[in-house]
C-alpha cells in the first residue's frame, strides 16, 4: 500500500548501543555528514583557486557569504559580526540538509521534529548564553518591556518569560512542519502519476512545478531560520 510517509523513517545503517542508549549511524546521521562535507566542498571548492575576477562558483560563495553578512548587519548591527561563523554555519547546514532532500531518493532529516529542535535549541542556548555573558543579570530585563505599568507586571513578566521559552518551539515547528508536509505533497502527486500512466501528463505538470516551489521553500525555510536566530541574538545583544 502506497504510504506517503514511509520516505521519513529512519532506519539504522551501523548498529551500536552503549549500555542501554542506543547511538546507531542512521541515514539520518548519513545524511548529516553528507550535509556537513558538501558545504566544506561548495565552501572550499569555490575560493581554492580564488581569482580578482572571480568565475561562477567563487561568485556563489561570496554571494553566500555576503548575504550572510548584510543579514547580519540588518539586523544585529556591527556586533553581531563576531557570531558570524556561528550563524553562516547555521544556515549552510540547514539549506544544505534540505537541498540535498530534495534530490530523489535522499532523505531529509529537518523533517524530524528532533533534528529541528535540537537546532532550535542550540541557537536559543547561544542567545541566551550572549545575553548573560554581556548583561550578567540585567540580562532579566528583557522580560520587563521598558514603559510598561508597574501594576501590569505580575501579567506582563509571566507572558514574556512563556514567550521568550517558547521560541525554539516555534522555530523548531516552522522548519520541521514546512519540510515534511512538502515532501509528502509531492510524494502523494508523484504516485498520482505513476498510477494513471498515459493520464499522468497532468498530476506530472503539478509535480514539477511543486518540485520548484519545493526548493524555493527549501531555501526559504534556511533563511527564515537564520533571520529569527539573528533576531534572538539581537535582544540578547541590545536587550531592548
């Protein structure tokens, strides 16, 4: 039976347990380091024989890097640029795993729920860990939106805290739910058609162009993930 799904399971390729956790290589994991060693190469591969006037791909990565740069400044100021490896990182490794599902029979693994969280987590770690490294404890004052009443406090405190707790949540959610409601989109058309043969012209016209929406939604997915991690670091460098 036809199952749109199947594509997202994940299944063990090295089998290893260390006392009762189990830490198999999956095709998860495969796909990881597949993501890891194809950003080193598009990164390496494009300034190796760097020249003045730079070819194709040399243009690509330096248009990669400065977008990621101008976000940067659009965004945190001058002072984010010391946490430049950290989100460039971010965002190559992200846009790299959801390229790379793209192609077919891959896997995508920022179509797990737990793969995007633990993202989600670790950008929300290093922006609170900022904000604490240059605040010290001031740092509780971003809970406290400056002008409000002090009688609305009791309220208002609660509501922050709850949000600001629950950013890696929605920033985990939005990637995950995008990329996998994607993909089983154009799984169920593709199997529309295989199904009807000579009439699949149609569902096959629909396939391709969800398959271009698809990569621009890829692409999308990174940069909106990248945007909102700058914005996080933002506060925690400004504070309000």
């Amino acid at each position: 039976m036809f199952d749109p799904l199947h594509q997202f399971e994940i299944h063990p390729l090295i089998p290893l347990r260390i006392m009762d956790i189990d830490v198999s290589f999956t095709n998860s994991s495969l796909f990881m380091v597949l993501a890891v060693l194809s950003t080193i190469l598009f990164l390496v591969g494009g300034i190796y024989h760097s020249k003045p006037i730079p070819g194709r791909w040399q243009s690509l990565v330096e248009m990669t890097h400065g977008f990621i740069m101008n976000l940067i400044d659009e965004t945190v100021g001058v002072k984010g640029r010391h946490y430049f490896p950290f989100i460039f990182t971010l965002f190559m490794f992200i846009l790299m795993g959801n390229l790379i599902g793209m192609i077919p029979y891959n896997f995508t693994f920022t179509s797990h729920i737990i793969v995007t969280f633990g993202l989600a987590t670790i950008a929300f770690t290093f922006a609170t860990l900022i904000g604490f490294t240059r605040h010290g404890f001031q740092y509780f004052k971003l809970f406290v939106p400056q002008g409000a009443p002090i009688y609305m406090l009791p309220i208002i405190i609660p509501i922050e805290i709850l949000s600001y707790f629950s950013r890696p949540v929605s920033l985990s959610i939005r990637l995950f739910a995008n990329m996998m409601a994607g993909h089983t989109m154009l799984k169920v058309f593709a199997s529309f058609t295989i199904l009807l043969g000579l009439f699949g012209i149609a569902p096959l016209a629909v396939n391709t162009l969800l398959t271009a929406f698809e990569i621009l939604v890829a692409i999308l997915q990174a940069y909106v993930f990248t945007i909102l991690t700058c914005i996080y670091i933002h506060d925690a460098v400004h504070l309000h």
